[in-house]
C-alpha cells in the first residue's frame, strides 16, 4: 500500500498540478488534484496482464476542456436542474443555462472539475479539499467540500464526500469516470454485462432528460437489470424513453437505500474477466452508456466514440431540488452533507 505524489504541470490559473499514485500489491489508482478527476484505474485481467479500464486523456491538456467529464468529479450539483433555477425557502437561485433552458453539472468552464483541489496523502487515500464562498457559481453558503479517495487491499476503490455549510444549500455531488472493463481503448462497451439491484427508475418528460416525478417499475420494460444481462441487449428497443436520450442515460432508484453502504451494480467484461462490484449510501445512480462519448487524443492516442464507456454516478435523483416527490437535496448547519461510493475490482 502507498501513496506517491507527482508534479504533472500547471492549471489554466497557474496553480501546480500534481498526480497522486495510490496502489496496492494489485492495482493503481492515479487521481489529479485538477477537478479530483479519476485518470487511471489499472487492474489485472484473467490473464495477470494490467489493464487500465478508466477512459481519459495522457495529458493534463485534455482535461482543461473536457466535454464530457472524463474521470471528473462534478459539483457542488451533478445532472440536470429544469429550468436552471430552484428555490430553497422561497428565496430563489439562478444557475448556468447550458444544457438547452436546463442547467446541467453545475458550470461547464467554473465547476469543481476544473478547479485545483488541496490534497492531503496518508498510507492508502488522499482526502481533497475545496472551499467555496457564499454565492459561489449561484449557491449559496460558505462551504467547505471534502473528497477522500482510498483504495483497500480488497481492491476496494473508495469516495467518500463530505461538506458543511453555514447556510442552507444544493449540494448533489458525483464522479463522472466512464468505465470500460475491456480496457480504456478496446471499444463497445455494450458486451459487458450488467446487474442493477434497482427495481425502479426515474422517467423522464422528453430529450431534455428531466425527470417527470414519476419513480416507475422497471418490470417488463428495457430498463429492467435485475438480472445481468449485456448492456447491449435491449439498448436499441422500441422504447420512448430510449429514443429521447439515444439509449441509456437515467437515474435507478437503489433497492433498499437507507443511508448504509448497498451493492447497486455489478458489471463484468467477458473478454477480459474483469469484474466491477458497486456500493454506495446514496438514494441513486446515473446509467449513461456514453451515447454521445466523443474525446479524440485520449490516452495512448486512443479515440473514443459512442458507447465506448459507461457511467454509474451515485447521486440523488435529477431535479430533486424542484420534485416534490424526490427526496430533498439541501443541507446546511443542521445537515451535513456525507456520502460514500465504492468500486470493488475483482
């Protein structure tokens, strides 16, 4: 177990950035203070050789622009708020219009992924640190956000997030790592298979993918992952909530959740024998399947298209701010926020 820090360049605001190495006796996590983004899970396959089943970018270049959140970690607010604004106590707050009249992941150029974080390394994590002042990108309250990032001798890939505020406040944090368990540059990722412990979803109204309020059963319907199956399988179905977001791109409902770490997902690549476990406290998870994955001079030279990798962001349900229905994402002095999500390599 180790960690070892490494000076990789400068942010576009001059701050160093550096790279910090976590590792075990059989995998390596690399991890930039640049937007806590996740650069590289390597793992060993079936064979012993290492694989590295994070996509991303060789250079700390790519990540400055960064379309599609490769590795990053988004906030204070992940996913899509309607209308780009919410009320907490009739007071109402304006976020970014950037994803058609919808705010999606907080800021695109301002986010907590293009911001430089101050890390902290211990034996086995480093914990990551982030302040942010009272009206700091439309929110309110002065925060301070923590990530510590961990990895166990069980493979056990840990996030676990905390903040505290001195007023009420949005916060809906998650990692944004696109996951291919083939490797990085080994291409579709609809052969894997795929095992979800959630029996419901949330719809959503249309292609702006907000949800309706609606937590629907997933029985009998493509969504339906309680029994693995390839990702692939039921993708391209005949299905209205398919066609608006171009396959999978919505929010599960975590069987069981009460505040305990619970298993959400197993995924597994046949060709390379690698096998994802999921956990976490949250309420729920984003599945996007990369329908829109687009990222040229990736690592190694790699290109990255459509479908090339899959997301689970463990979150509360999109829009929650604004459903009624949803659980309530605001914390303040009274609620801090404290959340976990775990990846097991095996």
């Amino acid at each position: 177990m180790g960690v070892r820090k490494e000076l990789v360049g400068k942010a576009p605001s001059g701050e160093q950035v550096h790279a910090y190495h976590i590792s075990n006796d059989n995998m390596e996590v690399v991890v930039l203070d640049y937007g806590c983004i996740i650069r590289n899970i390597i793992v060993p396959d079936k064979n012993g050789n290492k694989v590295d089943v994070a996509l991303g970018f060789d250079n700390l270049e790519g990540y400055f622009v960064n379309d599609c959140f490769l590795g990053a970690t988004v906030g204070p607010s992940a996913n899509r708020i309607a209308n780009a604004k919410y009320c907490i106590d009739g007071k109402e707050f304006k976020l970014p219009v950037n994803d058609g009249p919808n705010n999606l992941h907080t800021d695109m150029n301002k986010g907590f992924h293009k911001r430089v974080w101050n890390g902290e390394e211990s034996d086995n994590s480093v914990k990551f640190t982030l302040n942010s002042p009272d009206g700091d990108m439309g929110f309110s309250g002065n925060r301070v956000f923590t990530l510590t990032i961990s990895l166990s001798k069980d493979n056990e890939l840990s996030l676990r997030y905390h903040a505290s505020s001195d007023a009420k406040t949005l916060i809906n944090m998650t990692n944004h790592s696109y996951f291919n368990l083939g490797g990085h540059n080994s291409g579709s990722i609809l052969g894997h298979m795929l095992k979800l412990n959630a029996k419901k979803y949330t719809p959503v109204i249309d292609s702006a993918a907000i949800p309706t309020g609606e937590i629907a059963s997933v029985d009998n319907t493509p969504f339906d992952f309680t029994s693995a199956k390839t990702i692939g399988q039921d993708i391209d179905a005949d299905n209205e909530q398919l066609k608006f977001v171009g396959g999978y791109d919505h929010n599960f409902v975590v069987d069981g959740a009460d505040g305990t770490l619970k298993e959400f997902a197993v995924a597994s690549s046949p060709d390379t024998g690698i096998t994802m476990k999921c956990f976490t406290t949250l309420l729920g998870f984003q599945l996007y399947v990369g329908n829109f994955l687009k990222a040229d001079n990736a690592k190694e030279g790699a290109t990255y298209a459509p479908r090339n990798g899959f997301c689970l962001e463990t979150q509360f349900y999109p829009d929650s701010i604004n459903q009624p229905s949803f659980p309530e994402p605001v914390f303040g002095p009274s609620r801090e926020y404290d959340t976990e999500t775990v990846y097991q390599f095996c």
